[in-house]
C-alpha cells in the first residue's frame, strides 16, 4: 500500500470492543502468572502421549496459517508482478506480524525449560536433522523480517523520511526472505506429523503432508486477506475492494482446489477413503472438515458469487474453518499415541489462548486507529 492512501483511522481506542478484549486478556494473565509459578501441569492437560495441545495446535500450526497473509500477498505483487494488490499488502502484513509474533509468545509459554528456549540459536546444542529445529529457527527469523517489513509505517508515522528511503533501498532482500521462510517452515510444519508414522490416523497421515500444509497455508493467507478486508469496510468504512479481492478469491479458489485434488487422490490411492464413514469422532471430524472446504470451493467457483463481497466473505469463512479444522485435526483429533492417554484442553489452556487473541486483536485496534495502514475513508466511525 502506498504512503499516499493509507492513513490512521483516528477513532477513539477505548472502544467497547476493546474494553471486552481487555477483560479476557486481564483474565488469562491469572493463568499465565500461574503456569509460570507452577509449571505447566498446573493449567494445562498436556501429557506424555499428547505433548503437542491447543497452545501448539492452535496458536502455531493454525495461527501461523492464518498469518500467512503477507507471505501470499508478497507471492501476487513481488513474485508475480501483480501491483494492482499492493493496496492488500500493508493490512496483510500487520496481521502476519501479530500472528507469528503472538505464536512465539505462545511457544515461549509451552516450553516446560522456557527459561533455556536461547539454546536453539546456539549451534552446539543444534541438532541439523531436526524438523523442529529448523521451524523454530524459521518461525523467529520470519518473525523479525516481518517487523522490519513492516517498520516503514513506523517511519512515515514520525516523518522519519531519511531513514524510509535507506530501508527501502534494502527492503527487496528482506521481502525475498519473506517468501522463502514460510514455504519452508510450513511445509516442516506437515513433515512433524508425517514423523508420528501409525500414531496419526490414515486419514491424515502421507508422506504428502509438508505439500498439503503449504497449500493450505497459501489459501489460508488470501483467505485472511479477504476476511480482513471485508470486515474493514464493514466496521470502519474504509474504501470498498470488492473488485480486488474478487481476483484473490479466484486465486484462493485454485489454491483450495489443487489442496483437495492431491488430498483426495492421495486418499484414493492409498485406500483410506473408507475410514471416513466409521462413525466416530475421527471420522465426523475429517467430513466436517472436507465440507467445509468443498463448499468453499463450490461458492467461489461461481463467478456470480465470487464479484459480491457476500460471497466473497461466506467464501472466506468456509475455507478459513475448514483449513483450520484440516491442521487442529491432523495435530490432536487424528492422533493417537496408542499408550492409553487421552487429552481435552483444561480451562487454563482455553483463557491463555483466549487471552493471546484478544491481545492480537487489541493491538490490531490500536494500530489501525495510530498507524498508516488502512486505505483512508470518507468518514471516522467508532470502533
């Protein structure tokens, strides 16, 4: 987004909305001063035989995703020459910066050791064939390139113009490693579960996971950015981008479409298709998951529906779910450790992952209300 038509909000910050977000994020700090006093048994339900709970489940392998709007409007406008979506990019990229930077705090809260978690940077306690090393080690190295993607807006907010125009001389290797970094480690991020071998459910587990991760990322990525849009115009009257995000949802609709071809071809080639009339929670789980995303691509696949920002929001949220469900579902509905533990989220668990979204989203409030970073509107509107 140029500098020209983006501009702060304005409006009042102590918003209703925000004041509610406050309250669950004052909340959730109660669990959090208690996991770390404790030690995480104290909140959570995690255990031997499900190490991996909602903190990872949800706030990485799902959050990450749904921050991957940078990194897919950086694959339209850097990659593919398209800068008619530069105006896309400046929004997407906040919520990518809030999305990765929050996952880390969710990370940092998991580590039962957390007060050792500078060990991964150190090469002598790196393990090189570790999956897990190298998303760790991307996830933090993404973080910091986004913030100084994202550090122009700080700039042209304190006239700092000097500096803006030195940054953007070197931006170009910067926005590269923003489209390096996420294919790789969301991809890793499949390969992790592809290592837990029979302890997944076949209708999940294939060696094509790091593809179909990626992929899902992607669609996820240009799902936000149509999420994001629209509710913008919606609450706080920014400029209509129906036209615009008619086009991300055309190529959101390829994405989704080539995720399901090679999931269900995969399926079929392997036979475990008929795992998903069982009946049971796995089972339902998987169904839930693939109707949500075959609607989407049903509804986006009509021109008619694809050029009206209904369809274009109903489109989004389909998709947006369905994916979410597809790695929540292959991380704990889908796994199985086989050693007779059982894991549901304890009530900590919920309120800090509660508590993390409300800050995303509060400092998502404060930002568009003190930064350039949404197209300016005609009128200011509470919010």
């Amino acid at each position: 987004m140029t500098s020209e038509n983006a501009k702060p909000l304005g409006s009042k910050i102590l918003s209703w909305q925000f004041l509610v977000l406050l309250g669950i994020f004052c909340l959730s700090t109660f669990f959090i001063a208690k996991r770390f006093m404790l030690g995480l048994g104290a909140v959570t339900n995690m255990n031997d035989g499900y190490p991996f709970g909602i903190w990872i489940a949800i706030d990485v392998v799902v959050g990450t995703a749904f921050a991957c709007g940078g990194y897919t409007m950086a694959l339209l406008v850097y990659v593919a020459n398209r800068g008619k979506y530069h105006p896309l990019v400046r929004p997407a990229l906040m919520a990518s910066v809030f999305g990765y930077t929050l996952a880390g705090v969710s990370v940092f809260i998991d580590i039962g050791r957390y007060w050792q978690m500078y060990n991964m940077f150190l090469p002598k306690f790196a393990n090189p064939n570790s999956v897990m090393l190298e998303v760790g080690l991307c996830i933090a190295t993404y973080t910091l390139v986004l913030w100084i993607e994202f550090s122009p807006v700080f700039l042209e907010k304190f006239g700092a113009k000097k500096a803006e125009a030195t940054l953007h001389k070197v931006l170009f290797f910067f926005i590269a490693l923003g489209v390096l970094l996420p294919t790789m480690h969301q991809s890793s991020l499949g390969t992790l579960m592809v290592i837990a071998g029979y302890k997944l459910s076949p209708l999940w587990h294939t060696e094509l996971l790091p593809l179909l991760f990626l992929l899902s990322a992607i669609s996820m990525g240009y799902g936000v950015v149509i999420f994001e849009g629209t509710i913008a115009h919606s609450e706080f009257n920014t400029p209509k981008e129906t036209r615009i995000l008619s086009q991300v949802a055309y190529v959101m609709d390829i994405s989704l479409a080539i995720f399901l071809v090679i999931r269900f071809g995969d399926l079929l080639q392997r036979g475990a298709l008929s795992l998903a009339f069982k009946g049971d929670l796995v089972s339902n789980m998987f169904l839930l998951e693939n109707a949500l995303l075959i609607a989407a691509a049903i509804l986006l696949f009509s021109t008619k529906l694809r050029v009206t920002a209904y369809g274009q929001y109903i489109g989004a949220v389909l998709l947006l779910t369905g994916s979410a469900l597809f790695r929540y579902n292959t991380y704990i509905i889908g796994f199985d450790p086989g050693t007779g533990h059982h894991y549901f989220p304890a009530v900590g668990e919920i309120m800090i992952t509660l508590g993390i979204i409300s800050l995303e989203l509060m400092a998502y409030l404060i930002f568009i209300k003190t930064l350039p970073v949404l197209p300016s509107r005609s009128k200011v509107t509470a919010g």
